[in-house]
C-alpha cells in the first residue's frame, strides 16, 4: 500500500482548452468532486470528494481533473489533498467556474427536497 508521503509530486497541468475543461466536467462524479472542493474553498482530502465509488475510480476521475488544470494534489502533514485552482479556472475562462458550481449547487438541492 502506497503512503501519502511516498507519492510523488504531481504536475500541475495548465487549465486546458474550454472543450476539454466541459469534456471533464460533463462526467457527474468529476462535478460533484468540483463542487465539494469549490464549497469547501480549502484542499480537501481525498476520500470527502467522493460517496459510492472505489478508490481506484476515484483516482482515474482525479487524474482526469488534473490534466485538465482544474485541480492539483497536495500532502500535507503525510495527508493527500485535493485543491481546487480556483484562480488560475478563473484567468483562464472568466466566469465559467462559479456559473457551474452554481447551477450544481442548485441540482444538489433540488435533489435533496426532492428526497425529503
């Protein structure tokens, strides 16, 4: 089993083209992670990313945010995190992080009345 503090550093990939960015954003566990990290506004540690999928499916779904600039892996204190590069979505394409974190922030509610 590999140590958080065994991983080595990940690159940081630019923010892609916008196709790439929806192509990454399309998949509804790859936004919900986006989401959780862009509420939570700090790195967040792995496994509070993601409900009901493994942990090698949700290491291919960070993978796929990663390549696509929108999130970097960080260990800190032997824990590995998740950050959102909130700054670097926005000088890349202005404005499409909060409208899609906002229309998901509106789904996650509509469909937690819906269950009540």
């Amino acid at each position: 089993m590999t140590q958080a503090n065994d991983l080595p550093p990940a690159p940081i990939f630019p923010v892609a083209a916008l196709p790439t960015v929806l192509g990454a954003l399309h998949d509804p566990v790859r936004l919900e992670m986006v989401r959780r990290l862009s509420n939570a506004a700090a790195p967040i540690r792995c496994a509070a990313l993601y409900d009901a999928i493994n942990k090698s499916t949700a290491t291919h779904h960070f993978k796929i945010l990663r390549e696509a600039g929108l999130i970097e892996r960080l260990t800190i204190d032997g824990q590995t995190l998740q950050n959102l590069r909130t700054a670097a979505i926005e000088q890349a394409l202005p404005g499409l992080l909060p409208s899609i974190v906002e229309a998901a922030n509106r789904a996650d509610t509509a469909h937690h009345d819906e269950k009540i």
